[in-house]
C-alpha cells in the first residue's frame, strides 16, 4: 500500500473516476446488441482469445472485460447492479486510483493466463471484486432472491467453495483465471485476509465459550 500511496500521489490524477459504471454500461450495451442482433457473435468478437489476438486483433486485450455476464436479462441485470455496488463501494472506499490499480492487475493477471491457456473470461476477475468488498464490509447485507437478507461474508464462503469446486472440475484456462483472480486479491489483502480469518476464529471460539458457560448454568 505504501507503493501504491507514492503512485497516486505521482500519477493518480490520470485515474478513471467511475470506472465500474463505464464496464457496468458497456456490458448492458454489448448484452442489449445481443438480444437485437442474435446472428452477430459478438462474444467471440470480444472474447479473450490468443491466436486471434496474435493475428492482429488486439482490441481482445481490452474488450474481453465488456462481455456481459450471461445471456440471461434477469441474471444479467440482477449481475450489473451487484457489480456496481460493489465496484463503487470499493472505489469510495479507495478512491479511484487505487480501485483503478486493483482491477487493471486482475485484468494483467488474466491476461497472462490466456497467454498461458489459450483465452480467458472476466468472470473471476469480477469475483475478486466481491472478495476484496466481502473483506472490507463483511456485515453488509444483501437481499438473497430480493427476500432473505444474508451478509455478504457468508456470500464470500459461498464463492469460495464455489472456486474451489470450479479449480477441481474445470479446464485449465479456468484454473488459471481462478490463479489470477486470487493472486490479485491476495496481493492487496494478504495480510487483512489472514487477520480477517483469525478474528472470526476467535470470534467464533469466543461465542461457543459463552454459550458453553451459559448452559452451565
């Protein structure tokens, strides 16, 4: 962080403010062109590919982080809004310039695992993105199906059991867009993370030691 603190003050004025709603929009667009134009591939136009990209089609570099979520209008609005919840809490919570950081190293992190693998999908890169607001606001409650309020930490255990099954079932390609995703997380939060789990260990310990003394009683 000390790094980063010396960046921002050296280059941070060149940070995108709102970066999270510029992808949020340009997701919808792509996803609406979609619905209107279902001949088009568009996803295969944007998609992370390393052949295509060799070939001279650098914008994949970029473009890959606009593909919606899912071909789905309710998942995919219900995806949106999520992501730009979180992504400007996190910026508020940052400012723009480090939330600017920490997205632009998922991307340089999936990036290389398409180089790696062949191509890449935004969707662990967007995951690490709710693991670091899990982390920082670990209370916040959502609304599961718009009904059944669960805080986001409980979410986050979720998540990663489902990255861990998709790490065990998946190709490679996913297996290293997992690696990315975590790296960037843990590379920000290494040590917050591990504080985070010993604090809910002895929290939890804590809680089971009184109710064990209550019933005592």
């Amino acid at each position: 962080m000390k790094l980063l603190n010396r960046l921002e003050r050296k280059i941070g004025r060149f940070a995108l403010p709102n970066l999270m709603f510029f992808i949020v929009i340009c997701q919808f667009a792509i996803f609406a062109a979609q619905l209107i134009f279902p001949e088009k591939d568009l996803t295969g136009l944007l998609m992370l590919d390393r052949g295509a990209i060799l070939n001279g089609q650098v914008w994949r570099l970029i473009s890959f982080i606009f593909i919606p979520p899912s071909s789905s209008l309710i998942f995919t609005g219900f995806s949106l809004y999520f992501y730009y919840m979180i992504g400007s809490a996190l910026e508020g919570q940052w400012g723009s310039f480090k939330f600017n950081v920490y997205y632009l190293m998922g991307m340089i992190g999936t990036i290389a695992a398409a180089f790696i693998t062949g191509y890449g999908i935004n969707t662990y890169l967007n995951f690490s993105l709710f693991f670091a607001f899990a982390l920082l606001f670990p209370n916040f409650e959502v609304r599961l199906f718009f009904m059944i309020p669960i805080k986001v930490k409980y979410l986050a255990v979720f998540d990663a059991v489902f990255f861990i099954v998709m790490f065990i079932r998946g190709d490679w390609p996913i297996r290293f867009s997992i690696i990315a995703a975590l790296i960037n997380f843990f590379l920000f939060f290494g040590g917050d993370f591990i504080r985070f789990i010993k604090d809910q260990i002895y929290y939890s310990k804590t809680r089971r030691n009184f109710k064990n003394t209550m019933n005592k009683r």
